[in-house]
C-alpha cells in the first residue's frame, strides 16, 4: 500500500511538472532569444516548438492544424479570419504596453477583439538597386504618384528588349495591401458598413494595370507569366524590374551597398500582414503567466533584444524585426512615420474577412478567364 501511494505520489508530481511547462507554437525563430529570457526568472517555463518554415498565416496555416494542443501561437497573422472563432482568448496588456504600442498596431489589437496583439511592426516599402536609384535620384521618399509615374517612364515594350518599371503582380505584397496603398476606404453608414464602388475599380486597375497599358492588354501578363517563378532578390538583379515592393522587415536585411530602400511618403496604413501573438482559450489555468510573457515580449528592453536578435540572424532569416514598442528609437525619424500608419480598418470584422476570401477566390477565376473586372467588382461589393 505503501509503494502504491509513492508511485501515485511520483506520478502526481510528473503530470503537475508537464501541466506546469507553457507549450508555445511559432514559425518566428527570432522568439527563441525572448522565450529562453523569460524563462531564466519565471517559475512556468515555456517550451517552443519552433517550425521549419514561415507561413502566410500561421494562425490557420495546415501545418498548424493541431494548434490548440499549444497555450501560445506566435507568427505571421493575416485577416483573413477572425481569432475568437479559432479559439484564442483575450489578452491583458498592462497599460504601459498599451501607451507604448504604435497606434496602428493597438488599433489591430483592439480590431483583433483583444485575442492577437501585434510584437513588431510591418508596412509596405519600395526597394530598388543602388544604380538604379543613383541614376533616376530616388529620393529617401516619394509619393505613391511620384513613384508610379516614374516607374513608368522607364518601361520598355519592344519584344526584342522588353522591362518594366514595376508590376505589383510580379511583387509578394497581397493585392489587398495595393487597394489600401491606392487609398481605398470602408465607411458606414447607420452602422451599415460600405465601399466606394468608384474607389474599388481605380484600386483594382492599380493592381491589376499598374502601367495602363491600352490596345495590347495582354503584354503586361505574358511578361509576368514568363518571370512569375523568379525568386528575390533576383528579380531586381536580373533587371526584370526596376522596382520592387516589399515588407519593411524583409527589405531592412537586404545589403546597403546593393539595394536602396524608399518609404513612400503618403502611405498611410500598415501591411494587413502582422507578426502577432496569441492565447488558446483552453490555457485558462496558465493565462497569467502567458499574459506576464506577452507584456514581457512587448517591453521595450526585450523588443531591443529581438531587434539586436534579429540583426545577428537576418543572413539566415532574411529579415530584421521592427518593434512594436515605439520608445525603441529607430533611425530617421522612423518612428513618427509608423505612428502616423493605420491599421486597415473594414469598419466590420465579418465583413471585411468576407472580402478578402472573396478577393483571393475571385483572383483566381479571374486568372482564369472565368469572369471579368466587373463580375470581379460585383462579387467584391456583394461582402458589404
């Protein structure tokens, strides 16, 4: 009887051991540093598991689909979906965090219904090769016009030496992050969400007909059929293109002495994508500590580390970390340009989900000659 009370004593205390370890997911190798921080003082250690490769959106990505087996999921987050419903719960920030978070990133948060927060910052940027930038004097910023005009200038048609200024087809930016650099807008009314139908067609021919390219429609989409598979930064150095567009955190690992990188001085929103965070509403018994970790990630001496982390390891990640945090001081007055960004807003998360999975699936039929622009605009319109 004895033994058997030992062995139940010893079997308690295994299971209490594992219940007391926080089991993280990510596919973010810079939390590594930040987790193995944490648990150099915190009681609740947390064990990472760490995937091989990144994803578009990890929070609903089919190599995560066990997910809810982890208290924390950490990664690439697109809104395509709406968190509560993928089973994460609120998140408690201190308000120091909340006061020191850039305003578009809180905004996310806060759209996000408080159950993802963002841990770094990330916004569209134009990339081009010094050369290129040196002979047409590309400034440090330019307007969206400014840049587009430009571009323009310097495409050449001819089949027997044919280039493009840029093609935002040819770029790794959603297309939902074009409409929202082309201005477009959600608004409601009587608490009716709504789009401007004039906007969304002008958003759709920036994407879809950067160059307005009359009378031969078809060049433009020949060029990118023929160049679609060529990988970065190749697709500059091959003089595919002499712009390229790009996240911040990808184009700030890129070499100085090669690439110039240009903000686009009337951008007013961040990129849809976010690195974030979250909670599974099944740790309810761990929530604490998980919260003490995600205020702990988001002050500004550990989003410092993560910068200096991800500086150590951009050869290998292929991009650096901006912080979330706005008293980590950046260079060039940076900072007051991300805290002037927005959040994209749909004014109504059903909605706005609904538009973006309408947007890919009627990409794709669109791709496909099996409906045109304004079957395209209609459907868009029909998720408001």
């Amino acid at each position: 009887m004895k033994r058997f009370c030992i062995l139940n004593f010893i079997l308690f205390f295994v299971i209490s051991c594992s219940n007391n370890n926080i089991k993280m997911l990510t596919d973010d190798a810079n939390l590594l540093d930040a987790v193995s921080r944490y648990n150099l003082s915190s009681r609740m250690k947390i064990k990472c598991t760490l995937l091989d490769e990144q994803s578009a959106n990890i929070f609903t990505s089919n190599t995560t689909s066990n997910m809810l087996n982890y208290d924390i999921i950490a990664g690439a987050y697109f809104p395509d979906s709406d968190p509560k419903k993928l089973g994460f719960t609120e998140i408690q920030l201190n308000d120091k965090i909340k006061n020191n978070l850039y305003k578009g990133l809180y905004s996310a948060f806060l759209q996000n219904g408080k159950t993802l927060v963002p841990y770094s910052a990330d916004f569209p940027v134009i990339v081009a090769l010094q050369k290129t930038a040196q002979y047409i004097k590309l400034d440090r910023q330019i307007t969206f016009d400014e840049f587009r005009k430009t571009a323009i200038s310097l495409n050449k048609t001819e089949l027997t030496n044919m280039t493009f200024g840029f093609i935002p087809r040819l770029t790794e930016l959603p297309e939902a992050d074009y409409y929202f650099i082309g201005g477009i807008e959600f608004t409601e009314t009587n608490n009716k969400p709504e789009i401007d139908k004039e906007k969304l067609s002008e958003c759709f021919n920036l994407y879809n007909n950067f160059n307005m390219i009359t009378g031969d429609g078809n060049i433009t989409d020949i060029y990118i059929k023929n160049n679609i598979k060529t990988e970065r930064p190749l697709i500059l150095k091959k003089g595919i293109l002499k712009f390229d567009m790009t996240y911040m955190q990808k184009a700030s690992a890129l070499n100085p002495e090669i690439y110039t990188v240009s903000l686009i001085s009337d951008l007013k929103h961040l990129s849809l994508k976010q690195n974030c965070i979250g909670i599974n509403s099944k740790s309810s018994g761990k929530t604490a500590e998980i919260n003490e970790f995600i205020n702990f990630l988001l002050s500004e001496d550990m989003q410092k580390n993560l910068v200096s982390e991800a500086q150590r390891t951009s050869i290998l990640t292929g991009k650096m970390i901006i912080p979330a945090n706005k008293t980590v001081k950046l260079d060039t007055d940076l900072n007051n340009y991300i805290d002037n960004l927005l959040y994209p807003n749909f004014k109504n998360k059903k909605s706005g989900i609904k538009f973006l999975n309408a947007l890919t699936q009627n990409k794709e039929q669109l791709s496909k000659e099996q409906i045109k622009k304004d079957e395209f605009i209609k459907n868009l319109l029909k998720t408001y």
